[in-house]
C-alpha cells in the first residue's frame, strides 16, 4: 500500500483527488494540507510514501520551493507535482528540485493514476516530450543572479555595474566565472540554462 498525502490549497481539488484514488487497492490518501506549513507538519509526522504536491499553493507560495522542506523532513518520499502548468523550464526545475515527477491535472484520470503507480514503484515521471532526467542543481548567489539577468537581457557591462555598485571590470570578470563554472559558451547557452533551472522566474 502506497500512502499519500496531498497538498493543495482547495478544497475541492483535494476532495476529487481522494475520490478518484479510493478505489484503488495500492494507493491510500493518509492526510491532506492546505498551506505549506501544514504539508511540512503532516509529512513530518505520516512519512508518506508519495507526496502529491500543487504547484501553487496561494499567497504567492510556490510547490517548487516547499519540494526541499519536504524532502529535508521526509527525506523517504517521492514528490509528484500536480499542475495546470507542463512548462519544460518548471518541468526541469521541479525534477533538479528532488521531485520523482511531473503531472498535468489536465490529463485523463486513469493516466493520473498509472503516473503516480509509475512514481510509487521508483520511476521518474514527466509531461510526453519533456525530460524527466533531472539536470545538475547550480546554485547562484544573488550577485550572480542579477549579472545572469543583466546578461540575458543584453544590459551592457557599465549598466550592470551601476545596478550592483561594482566596477565594470569587475562584471566583465565575474562574467566569464560564469560561463566557466556553468560551462556555456553564448548568452543563448545561458539562456536555457537559466530558463532550465528557473532562475528568470526568482
């Protein structure tokens, strides 16, 4: 018996999603959560053995974010985000989170099932067409994060510089320690990384 909680902030959503697993013998709904407080607290307590998470939990809350909170005190549980949304960027974001799968609420039932029947015996699960191999996690700080931007959006080296209170050599330097710790060659490599990773989105 797989036990699973579910993390949503409606109600009705929460409801549909018991009724349509009750029926199957494997799969049992063992608590539920509306904020992500609440999904912290009752993970901690249940340990669950799959996690059915929203992708956006209200009050600007985002599942992406809650995925290493979760793992951090249930480290055992595979995640399976639920959403409207099958972006390839927040796909990709999801997986370097820690989460086992991807699933669009705008599926059949019965594919919504098989998906997490497919997570709950240890297979990684993404939209048709997108990976459901999770990239390298990189972690930039916000300096770095603010010259990806700058850089993406073509911003010249002097207007970077402004926006930090560096010199503008000191961005053309940190510049190419990006490229080389991210290991891209061009502005559109970085691009798809930054969109792969999430981090226009921050």
């Amino acid at each position: 018996m797989h036990r699973i909680v579910l993390i949503d902030d409606h109600h009705i959503v929460r409801e549909g999603f018991k009724y349509l697993l009750e029926n199957h013998d494997n799969l049992s709904v063992v608590g539920e959560a509306a904020t992500p407080e609440e999904g912290v607290r009752i993970c901690q307590a249940i340990q669950p053995d799959l996690v059915m998470l929203d992708l956006s939990l209200g009050n600007n809350s985002s599942g992406l974010d809650l995925i290493p909170k979760l793992l951090a005190v249930c480290p055992e549980c595979r995640i399976a985000i639920v959403s409207m949304h099958n972006d390839p960027a927040l796909v990709s974001r999801a997986m370097s989170q820690g989460a086992w799968g991807f699933i669009s609420k705008a599926g059949a039932p019965a594919s919504l099932v098989n998906d997490l029947q497919r997570i709950a015996s240890g297979e990684r699960v993404a939209p048709h067409g997108i990976s459901n191999t999770p990239t390298r996690r990189v972690d930039l700080s916000e300096r770095e994060l603010i010259i990806v931007k700058g850089i993406i959006e073509e911003k010249v080296p002097k207007v970077i510089a402004y926006e930090l209170g560096i010199s503008d050599k000191t961005v053309y330097r940190q510049r190419a320690n990006l490229f080389e710790k991210l290991g891209v060659r061009s502005t559109a490599d970085l691009k798809r990384l930054a969109n792969e990773h999430g981090w226009l989105l921050k």
